[in-house]
C-alpha cells in the first residue's frame, strides 16, 4: 500500500484511480433498494470540497465543528469537507428527546469550543432548537449543507485549494462515554487515522474484493472508521443503513449482508444476540449469508454462547462458522488493536477460581461439568505496528503469558492525549513499565495473553472486588439473565456501594436488572436472583429490578455501570421492585423504606 502522509492523499489517490467506483451507498431500508444513495469516488470528492470551500469561509482553519447529521450520506460529505478545509471535525450524534443525550452533547460542544455546528436538513429544526437551549457561547454559525447529493456532477470548487495539513494536523476529536458534564475528547491526528486503517485492513485480511457494510452509527468510532473510512483509503463500497432500522427489524442488517453483496461488517455482541432472539424462521429462509466472509465482534464483551449461538441460528442461511470473528480496541488507540482476518474466534474454558486470583488456567472437563469454568472468548491477535502488554496496574511489571493484568498498547495509532485535558491525558497516555520501556496507553481494560491470542475479561474501574476476591459484573449480569425468562432479553449492571461498619468501608454487591413480569411475580423472580448469587457465588445482594429499556447503555450497546450506579445512589432508578440488604437499605433508602419494595408506579410487559 502507498505510504501516504495524510488520509486525505491516500483518499485523493483512490479518487483518480477509481473515480467511478461506488465509494459509498446508503440505504434507509435494505428491503426496499429504490431509496438508495449512491456516490462515487468523484461525486463524493467534488461533494466534499464544495462544503469544505463554503465551510472555510466561515470558520478558521484548526476551530471545531460539531457534526450533527442524521443517518445518511451527509454525514461523510460533511466529515470529509471538515479535513478539506483544516476544520477539526467533532462527530456526535444529533439531539434528541432524552435529557441526558442533550446534556452531554452540550458539554460536548463547550468541552471542543466549536464555533461551527453542520447538520442536514432533515435534523437541522431539532439542531437549532438544541443550539438555542444550549447557550453555546462563541458558536458563530449553524450550517446546513447544501450540498444535495441529487445535484449534477461539479467541476469542482473553482480558485479554491484545500488548507495545508500534515501527519500531525488534528483531523477529528472522538468524544467517549464519560460523564455527561466532563466529556473526554481523543485527539486523532491524520497520521493516526492512516496508521489505524492501513493495520484494520491488515489484520482483518481486507482486500479490493471485500465490501464493507453495516448499521454502525456514523459518530461512533467503529462505525465511523471501521465502516466508513477504512473502505475509502483501499478504495472499495462502503454500504450503511441506520442503526435505528437493525434495532427495529434486525433482520434488515442480514438483509443488507445477503442483498447489497456485503463481506464484512462490525457489530457489538448484543447485536448477534439481538438477531438470535428476533430473527423469525420465515425471515431466516429469505436469506443467503454464503458470500459473508467475516463478521468483527467488538465494542463490548464477547460472550462465548453468543457466538455459538449465532452460528447454529444462521447456519441454514450459509453462514459459515468461520466467518464469526471478534476484535478488540478503542478510541484512545484510534480504533483497532486486535483481530483476526477470519473467524471462529477463539474460546477457551478456565478455571473459575483461578481466574478470580488473577491466573489463567484451563479447565477440564470435570471442571467444566461441575460449573467450575468460565468461557472466554479470544478478540484476535495484533501485528508489529501495534504492541500490546499485560502489566500489573500497580507495579507496572510486564506479567507472563498467563497473568491478569492490565492491557497496555503502543503504536502510531495511540492518540497524543485528550483535548485539552492534561490530567486526564496523564492517567492514561505516556507510560513506561516498570524497567522504563516504552511509550504505552494505560487502556483500563483487564485481560491476558495466552500465545499471541487477547483474552479481555473486564475493566479495572468494573472489577468487582469482595473478599478478597475479583469478579466481573459481566458474569454475574449473564447468571441473573438465566434465572428467569423475564430477565433473558433485559440486560442488567452489577456495581458495589459502600457503606461503613465497625471494621471500616464495605463494598456491597447491587445488580440492577431489567425484568418483563407482571407485578405478582417480581417478588419471586427478585428472590430467586439473590438465591442464585448466593448460592452460585457466595454473594449476599442487593437485587432491583426495572422496566426494559432502563438499564443506562452508551451508543454502541455497552452498559454505563458507573451511570447505573449513580443513579442507584440518588434515587433516579425508575424501580419497578427492590430488594435490599439491611446495610444498603439503612445507608441508600429512607429508614421508613420496606426492605422488598414493589412498583406502584404501573405493570411491567408481561412475558411474550
């Protein structure tokens, strides 16, 4: 591959070798093919330099502009026609109804001091009323882009020339799930951006044969780089649909794979889970999944069944069990720091209590009839530009194959640090272990390295410690969804509080859950939760349960335990039924409070 110094050459170099070629094609329904968007190299260039000549008459080279566009073509015209014009883009996506959502885009927006904010028409009302809300100071201007996509080809923007960039220019801040008042913006450079998708296409085995599709929303980095951008430096289709589409049909995702002719495509675990459970026999027949070559899971935890279960289910479909793979990575690292170019993703089975003392070992099989494993599932292996080490947090000690420790990555696609944030950047970027090798990022993720194969199994700021012991909320949230078939399609948070007693702090176990039951049941299917987590864990807990749709997820499905945490504390959790031990009812609820509380605030959905 050329060795180009920004994305934008390798972008122009595919714009004059292929100018023709389908570049991007969106669809906001893959069952009806007659609503599709489709741009070429060319059209997709000129598109994006006539926005980028009007955008740079209006905002300085190097100020930000919030990208607010709703699923559609727009997004990357806008995206592309920010780097043209020198603009640091700020992806994000566009308000909405929800309080927080609104919130946090807020401080968003005055975390970057954007001074541009570029929609598209069909949000632009929703954009104007949130920007009037929101009292940006110092926001000059909210541009629409005119640009329609129906217009007839340009020449292009006569007189007018791209501002100067190099590797070092700051192409777009990735803004990630912190709190909604201190939000964290990654600063990805353009020798980043190149670096990430030049290894994305090596590690994952990505060639001029491959199209890449899927729902991934655009603002959201595996979406924005593994779908959209990667595919325009190698010069192949990129094919989208919006993310709301797949969670309303999830068929229409398989749809888009066996009808657009799509080899690739990303997706989080609960997406697998979601078309396991959703996806109709009737609908199942309809499909032909042969011509997938590799699925990425990524984003959130891999769960073994889910993976197993997907590929029985699609099976009959032509889904071959090598096309189900996994990924690992995250915006500080711009986007990809494992994979694997073809599936099965690895599994193995471990010792249950070995791995809560922070070793890996493998599990026979009486270990594994007797319920004393635990199944992980590999997220791939990495290449020379990207480096990966398990350390101790503490010591900062390198840790042998086989250790729990935490992940640390180094490379050129490791970020300079968050914007304007020293602190937080010093929590994180810059670290050398502990015999002063190195340059690495501190990831927070914990997991080990068996041969050159990723095991994740949790985060630091996650981990469950009680007597002694680590736990993974993961797991615990996977036991309660077994319990009962109210709790199955909910997802759940498990966290600890602390309260204080006679010996100092303690940390209490709380799992919060979604539950479809009819009130007369909550009562039974919340004893039969801490049951469980007695019974299976030694675990004494608190157990509430919410309505679906409850339960605190970012954009790309992964649950904001820490939100569900603070909400738990301040009495914000819309509860449906609790039930408490002594020493968190006395220390979070009023002394009045019953110890097993039931909703009376409405039904619940009875079990489908």
């Amino acid at each position: 591959m050329p060795d180009h110094e920004t994305f934008l050459d390798a972008l122009s170099a595919q714009v004059q070798g292929r100018p023709n070629h389908p570049a991007l094609v969106f669809t906001a329904d893959p069952t009806r093919p007659a609503s599709d968007v489709r741009l070429s190299y060319a059209q997709l260039d000129t598109r994006a330099r006539l926005l980028a000549q009007r955008l740079s008459r209006r905002v300085a080279a190097g100020e930000r502009a919030l990208l607010l566009y709703p699923p559609g073509p727009d997004f990357l015209i806008g995206f592309l026609g920010c780097l043209y014009a020198g603009v640091i883009a700020v992806p994000s996506p566009p308000p909405d109804g929800f309080r927080r959502q609104r919130e946090r885009l807020t401080g968003i927006g005055r975390d970057a001091a954007v001074t541009a904010v570029l929609t598209s028409s069909p949000a632009a009302a929703a954009v104007r009323e949130w920007m009037t809300e929101s009292e940006l100071t110092g926001c000059a201007a909210l541009l629409v882009s005119d640009v329609e996509v129906g217009e007839p080809d340009e020449t292009g923007p006569a007189g007018w020339t791209p501002a100067v960039i190099d590797s070092h220019t700051l192409a777009f801040l990735q803004y990630t799930s912190g709190s909604t008042h201190h939000p964290k913006g990654v600063q990805i450079d353009h020798a980043n951006l190149l670096s990430n998708c030049r290894f994305f296409i090596a590690i994952m085995g990505i060639t001029r044969a491959d199209t890449v599709g899927g729902w991934l929303p655009h603002y959201h980095d595996f979406g924005l780089i593994g779908q959209l951008l990667t595919p325009l430096v190698l010069g192949v289709t990129s094919v989208s649909m919006p993310a709301v589409a797949f969670v309303k049909r999830p068929v229409a995702w398989l749809r888009l794979i066996s009808d657009y002719g799509v080899t690739f495509s990303p997706a989080p675990n609960f997406a697998l889970d979601l078309c396991t459970r959703r996806i109709s026999d009737e609908q199942l027949a309809g499909l032909d999944l042969s011509g997938w070559r590799l699925i990425v899971n990524g984003s959130e935890p891999i769960r073994v069944s889910t993976l197993r279960d997907f590929t029985e289910r699609f099976a009959p479909a032509g889904l071959r069990p090598e096309t189900v793979g996994s990924g690992y990575g995250l915006a500080e690292a711009t986007l990809c720091v494992t994979g694997a170019p073809s599936g099965p993703a690895a599994t193995a089975s471990f010792l249950s209590e070995e791995l809560e003392r922070g070793r890996a070992v493998r599990a026979g099989a009486e270990d594994i009839t007797a319920g004393r494993s635990r199944d992980l599932a590999s997220s791939g292996s990495t290449r020379e530009s990207v480096q990966i080490l398990i350390v101790d947090p503490r010591s900062r000690s390198v840790l042998p194959e086989g250790r729990i420790g935490e992940i640390w990555v180094g490379g050129p696609s490791v970020s300079r640090g968050y914007w304007r944030n020293p602190e937080a950047t010093a929590l994180a970027f810059g670290f050398s272990t502990a015999d002063g090798e190195g340059e690495y990022l501190r990831t927070g993720d914990l997991g080990l390295l068996e041969g050159d194969e990723l095991f994740v199994t949790g985060r630091i700021k996650e981990l469950l410690i009680m007597g002694g012991r680590n736990l993974y909320p993961q797991d615990l949230e996977a036991d309660v969804r077994s319990v009962h078939d109210s709790l199955a399609r909910g997802v759940g948070a498990a966290f600890t509080v602390e309260t204080g007693s006679s010996e100092g702090p303690q940390a209490n176990l709380v799992v919060v859950h979604e539950c479809r039951s009819a009130p007369e049941l909550l009562d039974t299917t919340g004893a039969a939760v801490k049951e469980m987590l007695g019974r299976d864990h030694g675990l004494a807990a608190s157990v509430v349960l919410v309505r679906p749709n409850t339960v605190p997820r970012t954009t790309s499905g992964k649950i904001q335990r820490a939100l569900a945490r603070d909400l738990f504390i301040t009495g914000e959790l819309s509860v449906q039924y609790e039930t408490l031990t002594p020493s968190v009812r006395r220390r979070y609820r009023a002394p009045a409070a019953d110890l097993a509380r039931p909703s009376t605030t409405g039904d619940l959905d009875p079990v489908a």
